[in-house]
C-alpha cells in the first residue's frame, strides 16, 4: 500500500487480519521519515521508499555532501542516497526511462557507507515531504478521491 502515515497505519493494521507487507511512502534524503519508519517497525511493515531520488528536486543531483562522500568511493551522489537508503532498510523503486541510468542505480552492492557518512547524509533530513504536500490536508485527500460533491 501507500501513502499511509502512522495514524492511518495502526488504524489500518488493527482492523486487518492481514497486516500489509509493505507501505510505499514519499523518502529520500530531504524527508527521511525517521518517525514514521519507526511505527513500520513496530506493526512489521516494510518501509518503501517512492521518489528515493526526490526526483530531483531541492538540487538533489548537484548535492555536494552526496557528491563529496561518493567521490570517495567511486561513486555518483544519486548512487551514495540509494545506498544510504538501503543500509536504512528501505527498499528502493528509482525510476528512470534511460538505460545507463538504470544501470547505475543498481550498482548499489559494492561498497558500504560508514558511520560517519550515514551520520552526514542524517543531516540532510529535513523531516519535511518536497515532492508531494501533506497527506494529512483534506483537499489533497479529495484530490486523490477525484471527490465531488452529493448532488
Ligand atoms: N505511491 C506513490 O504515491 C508514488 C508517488 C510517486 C512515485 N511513485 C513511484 O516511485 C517510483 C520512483 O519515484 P519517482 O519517479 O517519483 O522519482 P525518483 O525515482 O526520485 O526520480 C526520478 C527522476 O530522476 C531521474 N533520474 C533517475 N535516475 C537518475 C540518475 N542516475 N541520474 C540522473 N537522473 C536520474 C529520472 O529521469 P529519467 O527518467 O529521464 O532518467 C526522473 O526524472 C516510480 O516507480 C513511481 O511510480 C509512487
């Protein structure tokens, strides 16, 4: 599922026989969803991330902190925030319709990131969404329901 946030989560997860597998919520970077991954855990949901690449925005590929630490390893900064994301635990989904990038979004496996490193990039968070405005407002809500009015 997606775009549930923990008060939806237990609400979901207490009524269900089966507890969902996976919840695909906006992460990356910028928005790192420390709090809410922290429920995830808990109710033994996988954390997904969607737009691990915060689809660019915010100079997500011109990050000099991303740069500067995948310089060191042979690596791209979109490179070091997958890895950074996975050695979180999250399963990542970047997209692209280019081949080499694809390519280069999966050469995640040969090399780890340290302490100090994860610690650096943790700064980045900014514990708020960049690409998709709050689930929590009504109007985004009925925006998504294709809401319209009785009558
Ligand atoms: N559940 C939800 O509510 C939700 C919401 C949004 C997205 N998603 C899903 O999440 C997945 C990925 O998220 P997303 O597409 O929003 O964002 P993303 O993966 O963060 O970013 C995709 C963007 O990054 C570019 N890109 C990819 N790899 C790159 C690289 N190595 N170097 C430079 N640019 C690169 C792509 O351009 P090119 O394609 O031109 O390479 C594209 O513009 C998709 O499968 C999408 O369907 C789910």
């Amino acid at each position: 599922m997606s775009n549930f946030y923990p008060d939806h989560l237990i609400d979901l997860c207490h009524f269900m026989d089966i507890v969902p597998a996976v919840n695909q919520v906006e992460t990356h970077v910028f928005f790192q969803q420390v709090e809410a991954r922290k429920y995830m855990d808990e109710l033994d949901v996988r954390h997904m991330s969607w737009g691990p690449l915060a689809e660019g925005k915010n100079g997500f590929f011109t990050n000099e902190t991303l740069a500067t630490i995948g310089a060191k390893h042979g690596k791209t900064g979109p490179q070091v925030a997958l890895r950074y994301l996975l050695q979180r635990g999250v399963i990542v989904i970047p997209k692209s319709v280019h081949k080499e990038r694809m390519a280069q979004n999966l050469q995640l496996f040969d090399f780890t990131l340290t302490y100090a490193e994860m610690t650096e990039i943790l700064k980045l968070d900014t514990t708020q969404p960049v690409i998709m405005p709050s689930h929590h407002d009504p109007e985004i809500t009925k925006m998504f329901m294709g809401f319209a009015p009785r009558g």
